[in-house]
C-alpha cells in the first residue's frame, strides 16, 4: 500500500469525520445536512469551470454515483435525527469496508491476504462492541435497533458508490469527475429536504450556523476529492478501510463533546474496528 495513499486517505478520513460532528451538533441535523450538499455543490460548481467536465465515458458512473450519494446523505439524516452520532456513524463507516472488499472480490478480482481475512475481522468484531452497547441503554426500547438497522443500511450504499467512483477514477481524471458529482447531487436532496421541511427551515438554519455550514460544506468536499486522488493508484478494497478511521474519530468527538451515554464503551469498539483498519493497511 502506497505511504502517500495511505496519508491523503487519513486526511480524507479527519475531514470527513470533522464535518460529520459539525452536523450532529447543530440543531436541525438534517437542514444542516442539506446546507452542506448545496454549499459542496456551489463549490464545485466554480472549481469546474476551471477543470472541465469529465470524459463522457465517466458520465453514467458520476450519475449513478450521485444517486446513490443522493440516498446516502438522505438515510444519514434520518439515522442521526433519531439516534446517537457515536451509534450511527462508527458501524455505518465500519461495516463498509467490509462489503466495499465483497465488491471488490467479485468485479475487480481483488484478493485478499491473510492479513486482509484478519483486519475484517476486527472490523467485525468492533462493530459488534459498538452494537452491543444499546442492549445497556435501550430497555426493551425499539429505536436503537433501528437506528443500527439504518446505519448498516448506509454502510451497504457507501460501500457501493465507493465501488463505482474507485472504478470510474481508475480510467479516467478523479478531479472533474468527483466535482461532477457534488454539482448534481443538491438536485435531488434539496428537493426532498425543502418539501418537508420548507425554505424557512433553512434560512434560520443559515442564519444560526452559516460558519460551521461553509466549515462542513469545504471539508465535505475536500474529503472525497483526497479519497478519489487516492483510488487512482491504490487498491480500492483496501483504501476504502483505510478511509474508514473516521469511524474511530467520530466516536471519540460523539463521547468527549457531544456527551453522548456509553460513549466509551464505543470508543473501545471504534479502536478494535481502527485496529482492523490498520492491519489490512499493513498487512493485506
């Protein structure tokens, strides 16, 4: 595995992490959240201009891409209106990288080492320490269930759309293609969020939390483009696990800031998942 892939892709990783923290913190999460993919979009709209677009043999990929991204952002508002940041976000970019090496087995003929068998492992078994904690704190309560239901629901579309961007960025410029992208995919979620929360939702949203709104909507962008630079030249099974190290960061800010219940309990699963993430970097 390439040392500089593996630091863009930590990078990649912090970003990701930081703005998806911004987001659980502000109030409306998922006004927040439709702020942030119409700001990514508005930023790429004028880096574009200056890339140009992507051949048009990349155009079906961006377009399924952004569908799937699309549902993504959509499912993670859901998750994280109605559960724990710390819950949804380490199994949601835990579980991917898991499906992400299923994918990449079966279409790309990726193998896998001993070590790669040995990092999903940890992978696994930290996901289970994170899951088992809402047996402590649901009481015979329904939502904490769901909201691992949703997060492993979205953990099955990133570990697609990372398939499809790490193939299309492999034969072609990951720069205009990831930009392409982000354009198009505030037209399918800005519709849904201001149909059911309305225009006033999201001008009050703004006017409380527009630094942390630009915040999000920069390393949003920024993250993604540092992953697809990184697909270009490194095995895309392994670089989706190593990326998924915002799982462990995303713990920890839930626990230490956030103040959410049983936060250390995962911040231990989210170090095993790390743990997993780490030996398929090293030794898969």
């Amino acid at each position: 595995m390439p040392i500089f892939a593996i630091i863009l892709l930590f990078f990649s990783a912090s970003m990701h992490a930081m703005w998806n923290f911004l987001l659980k913190s502000s109030e409306e999460k998922y006004i927040a959240m439709g702020w942030q993919v119409i700001l990514s979009g508005l930023f790429s709209t004028v880096l574009i201009f200056f890339t140009g677009l992507p051949p048009r043999s990349m155009w079906f990929f961006a377009v399924l891409s952004m569908i799937l991204e699309a549902i993504y952002f959509i499912l993670l508002c859901i998750a994280y209106s109605d559960h724990d940041f710390s819950l949804v976000y380490p199994i949601a970019r835990g579980a991917a990288p898991a499906l992400l090496v299923l994918w990449s087995a079966i279409f790309l003929r990726e193998q896998l080492t001993v070590g790669g068998y040995i990092g999903l492992a940890f992978i696994t078994g930290g996901m289970i320490v994170i899951g088992a904690t809402t047996l402590l704190q649901s009481n015979g309560e329904k939502p904490h269930l769901r909201g691992i239901l949703t997060a492993l629901s979205v953990a099955l579309v990133i570990s697609i759309y990372t398939f499809i961007d790490g193939t299309a960025v492999k034969s072609g410029p990951a720069l205009p293609y990831g930009l392409s992208m982000f354009v198009m995919v505030p037209f399918v979620t800005t519709p849904y969020l201001t149909h059911r929360y309305g225009w006033s939702s999201f001008a009050r949203v703004w006017e409380k939390n527009y630094k942390y709104l630009l915040i999000g909507g920069v390393l949003g962008l920024v993250a993604y483009m540092l992953a697809l630079f990184a697909y270009t030249f490194a095995p895309l099974s392994y670089s989706g696990a190593i990326r998924e190290v915002s799982a462990v960061i995303g713990a920890f800010l839930g626990w230490r800031f956030l103040k959410e219940e049983m936060g250390g309990v995962r911040v231990v699963g989210s170090a095993i998942v790390f743990t997993g993430v780490m030996v398929i970097a090293i030794f898969g």
